[in-house]
C-alpha cells in the first residue's frame, strides 16, 4: 500500500461481538470483552502474553479474556460505551489483528436512535485512538445507523458498485442487535433515519434469561452468555463430556425472539408490509427465525448469508464507494 492510499474498513464493533472486515473474505469476529492482564486470577503463576498493548498498558481480548479472568467488567450499555476503554481496546486490538497499518478509512455503526445524539463523540473517539497507538493511522471514520450496512451489503458488490434493484425500491430492514432490534426503512436508495423503531428486547435479552435456566440446569457448568449463540444453534450442550439435548429451551427463545421482531415490525409498519419489496433480517440469530417471520409477514424475508457479519460487511462496501 502506498503512502498515499487508504485502507477501507468495515467496523460492527458491538456490545457483544467485535466485527471487522478489511476485504473479501478477510474479516474477524470475537467477543467485546476486555480484562487488564493484572486482572487475570484464574492461572495463578502463568505470565500471559497480552492480546493487545497500547500505552495505558496490556489486556486479554475476547476468548482470552473469558477463558482466563475472574472477573471480567460488566458491558457498558450501548449510549455509555463509546468512549470507554473497552470500546476503544476492543477496536484498536480488531485493526491490529486485521492487518490495518495506516490510513484507515473505517465506517462504523451506531443503533438508529443513538446515531443524532453519538455520531460527533463517537468520531472523535475514534480519530483519538492513534494517540494511544501510533502504529494505527486513522484517514477518516464515518458514522452510519446500523442497519444501513445489511443494506449496504445487499445492494452492493465489493468494490462499492450497485449490482441490483433494491435501490429503486422500498426495504426494510430488521436489525438484531445486542440491546435492541433497530427496525427501519429504505427508501429508492435513501435510509428514512426520522421514521425508526428501537425496541429494547436485543438478543442479550433472550441470552440471559437462557444461561440462567442452563445454569440452573447444569449447577457446575462453565457457561457464559458467549455460548448462547452456539448452544441455540445446535440446541445441544457439553457437561463433563456428556452431551445434553436443550432443544426445548432453544425453541422457546426463538420464539420469544420471534414475537419481539413481529412486535417491532408491526409498530414500523402498523398498515402492514406490503409496500416493501423485502424485509432484510439481519444480526446472529436471524436465520434461525427466518421461517417462523415468513409465516407471520406478507413481504418476502432475506436473510443475508452470515447474517452476524452483514453490517460489517456493508460498511466495508460502503467505505469503498468513498475510496
């Protein structure tokens, strides 16, 4: 790369997962965890190599740091954490594990109703991450809402080009993040940001209450609520090398996250659906329930393949038709 050149990136960096994609089939994913390597007690005596070092010291990321501390932070909700040390560790180690070097132009996301009261702190914070590790060398960031990348990433190929019709159409879009489902519409090519729908019940939601009855279930078990999206999808748990079936409980969160997008899709859309072209569903579970909202929706469901990567992908798309 010369000197004069930019990098494009594509940045989903989530309340529960940290997603990044630098090109095609050149993406990272791992959870939004961060402990201080001082933090770590669960190996006494073992001396860890750090994750991710910058001046303020060094930390184990995502598995690492799940596999071996204690004590690891409660997640900061999404209107707290982008200006907090995890947001900024767990973005800064992404960059680094993808390779970026210099002259990033990285395109992010933020929840519908965060992006008009976030997006100027939230680009701030993120120019100011090289002063913590020049190495990193940040061109420009720009700020969409979340559910414009599974849009971009539809409507687009990998160099930016459009390469259908949705943009002469009108879409929705169904977004499943971590703290909320972000519903909105696109309309001929242009996100309709003032007409929205935030509902509060994310896929955290339906995680915890499953890890509480797993645990409940399996009194020694080591799980975590990063196991969930494994467990629900093979709806089978490991204990002591004995496998357990829990379809039943996977069935009932689905369910339950069933009911909160219909929910959410018929407060956006109380005359119903049938002016959209299609409803894109998007976020980690979203084929998991795909069946199940056809059933209940008049308008064709897509879910994008690797629905959990699909905003980090169209942001990437996105960030090259700035290129």
């Amino acid at each position: 790369m010369s000197e004069s050149e930019t990098q494009a990136v594509g940045l989903d960096n989530g309340n529960a997962f940290t997603k990044i994609v630098t090109g095609y089939k050149s993406h990272l994913i791992f959870p939004s965890v961060v402990t201080p390597v001082g933090n770590v007690t669960k190996v006494a005596g073992y001396k860890f190599d750090p994750s991710y070092t910058d001046d303020t010291g060094g930390y184990l990321v995502g598995d690492q740091a799940i596999r071996y501390s204690n004590n690891l932070p409660t997640p900061a909700l999404d209107s707290m954490r982008y200006t907090s040390d995890e947001y900024r560790i767990t973005g800064m180690h992404a960059l680094k594990k993808a390779g970026v070097s210099q002259k990033a132009n990285i395109v992010c996301g933020l929840p519908i109703g965060h992006v008009k009261a976030h997006r100027e702190a939230v680009v701030r914070a993120i120019m100011a991450w090289p002063k913590h590790d020049p190495s990193i060398r940040i061109d420009r960031v720009q700020i969409l809402h979340e559910p414009a990348g599974a849009y971009f990433d539809a409507v687009l190929d990998w160099n930016g080009i459009i390469i259908n019709h949705l943009h002469e159409v009108v879409v929705g879009i169904v977004d499943i993040g971590g703290h909320t489902i972000d519903i909105a519409e696109v309309r001929y090519g242009k996100p309709v940001i003032q007409h929205h729908v935030c509902v509060s019940e994310g896929i955290i939601h339906a995680y915890r209450p499953m890890l509480n009855e797993l645990l409940e279930r399996f009194k020694d078990a080591p799980f975590t609520v990063h196991d969930m999206p494994k467990i629900m999808r093979d709806g089978i748990v490991e204990v002591h090398g004995k496998q357990h079936s829990v379809k039943d409980l996977t069935r009932k969160v689905t369910k339950s996250l069933t009911n909160s997008v219909i929910s959410g899709i018929k407060k956006m859309w109380p005359g119903g659906t049938g002016l959209l072209r299609v409803i894109i569903v998007t976020g980690g579970p979203a084929d998991l329930i795909a069946d199940e909202l056809q059933k209940r929706t008049e308008t064709p469901i897509e879910v994008p393949q690797d629905p959990s990567m699909a905003n980090a992908r169209g942001f990437y798309k996105f960030a090259m038709t700035l290129n």
